[in-house]
C-alpha cells in the first residue's frame, strides 16, 4: 500500500516498529532509522543507485537486517505543491518498493536538502563530508517529519 495519509499509513503496519526514511536521488538512496517508539530519526546509510533489481536487493537486505515495519519515502514536489518529471520518478520508484511487502508513506520533501545542507554549513562541516551525508541526512530530516505527524495520529506500543 502507498499512501500520502499518516493516518492510512498507521493503520496499515503490520506492527509497531523501526521505520526507515529514504531520499531517492539519482545517483543514491539515503537511508534512515527511527526507533521502534517513533521518537526520533537518525542517518543510517547511503546506498549508491545502481540497476533496480540491485537497489532493491540493497534496501531488502537493509529492511531485514533493521527489522524494518514500514518506509517512508519522501517526495520531491515543485515549491507550488505540484509534480514535476522527478516526483513522477519517486512515485514509480515507490510502487516499485511494493515487492518488499511493506506500507509505504509518501512525505513532502521540498525543503529537506536545503535544511541539512544549511546545518552542516552552520557547524562548519567540510564540503567533501557535506557531500558524503547529505543523503542520508535528508532522509533522517523527511523521517522525523514523518514521525512527528504520526505520533499525533497513533503512538505505537
């Protein structure tokens, strides 16, 4: 099940637990956890895009190694709210991500990566170790985001 619903979304896990956060790019994937009380997010990996079959083979690996219960994937639309040839990308990218058998959450990613980048740039983080993060950086930021609005929806047990 796909879903821009937190509400759908909460009611279609399986059970309560981690959820992971991805910023599909096109070169990479940045991946993010959240505990199993959906308190917070932090940055987990980077997966570097490949074919799909591999990149989906990559997020398996990771869903089962983390015990993953649902994603969330975040989606780049224009600053008006509209899609654009990219958000059309994420979303074909997202029913694609059905093989895994998990429900997945559509969130608004539009300032994500501007607002990583902007915190590195205030602590004073290199360019080369900005590069490096920003992925799953941006993911960490659309998971919070994420779970935030579901702890106001169903907090899990």
């Amino acid at each position: 099940m796909i879903t821009g619903s937190p509400a759908e979304f909460a009611a279609a896990l399986p059970v309560p637990g981690k959820l992971a956060g991805l910023d599909v790019g096109t070169k990479t994937i940045g991946l993010a956890l959240c505990d199993s009380g959906w308190s917070f997010a932090g940055p987990a990996e980077t997966i570097r895009r490949s074919k799909f079959t591999a990149d989906l083979e990559a997020l398996r690996s990771f869903v089962e190694r983390e015990q993953v219960a649902g994603l969330v994937v975040g989606l780049p639309l224009n600053l008006d709210g509209s899609d654009s040839p990219r958000t059309q990308s994420v979303r074909a990218f997202a029913r694609n991500l059905l093989a895994l058998g998990l429900p997945v959450l559509l969130w608004d990613e539009r300032w994500s990566t501007q607002a990583v980048e902007r915190a590195m740039i205030d602590a004073d983080v290199s360019r080369a170790k900005r590069a490096q993060a920003v992925d799953m950086l941006a993911a960490a930021h659309i998971l919070q985001g994420a779970i935030d609005a579901l702890a106001n929806i169903a907090a899990p047990e």
